[in-house]
C-alpha cells in the first residue's frame, strides 16, 4: 500500500508545469479497450478537486507520459509503449489516438526522441530553430543547446528560454 493510503482509500495530487492541478482519489478497475485488450487492476485518479485552463471543457485526462501510473506504462505488455497522437487544429476539427502499432499513411512522419530524454518522465525534441509563417525567427541556435523542448500535449503554453 502506498504512503498516504489507508484501507479503503488512497489520496492523489498532481500539479502541471502550466499551474493546472489535480486531486481527488486512486481507483482500481477492470479497463477494457477490445474485447482482447482487458486490463485488471488498472489504477486511475478520481478528481474531486481540478483546476484547469481550458476551464470546465474537461471531461478527464489520459496520461501519456512514462511515469508508473501512466496510461502508456500500465499497457506496456500489451501495447510495447506504441502510441500515436494527433492533436486537432481547432474546435471544429477531431483529434486522433491510436495505440500500440498500427499502420498510417506514409505522408505521416516521425521524429526520434533524443537521448538527453530517454531517462525522463517526459517526451522532447531537440530545437535547431523556430519558423513562423515560413521565416526563421532570428534566435541563435546556441540559446537551444542546453535544453531541448518537451511535448505536452496538455499544457497550452509556450515558453522559450530568457536569452532568447
């Protein structure tokens, strides 16, 4: 059992680099995907307290990221940490999830993760330089050097480093 917990009930809290939060209770069910993708004992946070951007437009979240407890890792057996996400381009357009292999189109192309990230909770590229609109935005590549960039599909910010 973990610290915190007792018996019956188990707390979480979680907090995001963009000041949104959550904290409520651990659960534990049966998930099932497919009738061939069952998963017991799949552990899951019940919100009672969230505090997000988007406001109150969120139903739930599914964590994607390496961590013990993610969606990613509590399916690795079944699924290898395969996952494939396209975010929508605005409100009027749907988003897409695929998860372990599957075959996409061949104009869909793909990105290595660095090993500076390997070891990390999270998922990043390394940044050589910013376009906008088609024109490099003058930022020397060397402000870049020292860290790379992490995709969080969840946060809705972007923050470049003070140099740059």
């Amino acid at each position: 059992m973990q610290q915190g917990c007792s018996s019956s009930t188990c707390p979480y809290g979680v907090s995001y680099g963009d000041s949104s939060s959550s904290s409520g209770f651990l659960a534990k069910e049966e998930l099932t995907i497919s009738p061939s993708d069952v998963f017991p004992s799949y552990l899951f946070g019940c919100g009672q307290q969230n505090q997000f951007l988007s406001g109150n437009r969120v139903a739930g979240l599914i964590g994607l990221g390496r961590g013990k407890f993610s969606f990613v890792s509590q399916t690795a057996k079944k699924y290898n940490k395969f996952f494939s996400h396209c975010l929508p381009s605005d409100d009027s357009s749907i988003g897409h999830l695929s998860i372990g292999k599957t075959k996409l189109p061949r104009e869909v192309k793909f990105t290595p993760m660095p090993k500076s990230f390997q070891s990390t909770p999270f998922y990043g590229l390394d940044i050589i330089g910013i376009n906008v609109g088609g024109h490099r935005v003058p930022i020397k590549s060397s402000v870049f050097k020292t860290a790379g960039a992490i995709i969080d599909s969840g946060t809705v910010i972007t923050r470049l480093p003070p140099t740059a």
